[in-house]
C-alpha cells in the first residue's frame, strides 16, 4: 500500500509541474488591423502548425523573401529592402531525441525594423517535451489578445 501511495504522489507530483510556462516579452506596440506576416519556407516542426494558426485567424500568410531596391536619387544609389508583409515570425527549436524540448521565436515588424515581442519556452523535465500545437498555442493566443 505505501509503494501504491508513493506511485500516486510522484504521479501528482510530476503532472502538476508539466512545463515552464512561457517567457513572453513585448518590446513594441502590436497593430492588429495589418494582418499580413511572412515565415520561412517549409513547414518543418512547429512551423506549420503556427502557419496553420495565423490563417485560422485570418492572417496573410508570406514566405520571407525580402526584394533590394536600389534607387538613384540625385546621383546618389539608395538600396533599401522592400517587406511583402507587415510582420516576420522567426523561430528556432532544438531537439532531443527527436522531441522539441526549447524554442525561441520573435516577431518583428518589417515597417519598423523592431522586436515587437519574443516567445521563449523550457520544458521543466528532461522526458518532456512541446507539441508543435503547443508552440502554435503559445504564440496566436498573445496575438489574439494584443
């Protein structure tokens, strides 16, 4: 019976303490009414799930692939990059054995060339890990409410 009961309380115990909760830091101001967000190409780990999330809310999606202008102004070349979209989504995940364990993700306003906020994640465990709908979650959910 005493072993039954510690099996329980390690049970509690570690599904209490699932995972960190998220490190969300916002450096700017958010605007919502210019929904278009460019992303790198593919769809590999949690790319495509937070794809998937931002056109669920209506969001123009882009694949970052900025254009240089270069443009002669009273004999002066100005070379500027031009954004298709309002905002870019950067990410970067690590893995162990296979499962996503960190992530680290910014979006960055392409109008201004600032951070507006920065998304960073732990698992609490070595034996856990993010889903990439987790991932996903963790970012649309600031959007939806800033």
């Amino acid at each position: 019976m005493k072993k039954f009961t510690l099996w329980i309380i390690l049970i509690l115990l570690f599904s209490s303490c699932a995972m960190k909760p998220v490190q969300i830091e916002q450096y700017e101001n958010f605007d919502k009414t210019d929904k278009s967000i460019s992303f790198p190409p593919g769809g590999d780990g949690p790319l495509a799930a937070i794809k998937k999330a931002f056109k669920k809310e209506g969001w123009d999606l882009h694949i970052r692939g900025n254009s240089l202008i270069t443009k002669n102004i009273n004999n002066n070349q100005e070379t500027s990059i031009k954004y298709v979209s309002r905002y870019s989504l950067l990410i970067n995940y690590w893995k162990d054995r296979g499962a996503i364990i960190r992530y680290d993700a910014s979006i960055i306003d392409n109008k201004t060339g600032k951070e507006v906020v920065t998304f960073n994640k732990l698992t609490a465990y070595e034996f856990q890990t993010m889903l990439d709908e987790d991932i996903a979650n963790d970012i649309i959910n600031w959007v939806k409410k800033h």
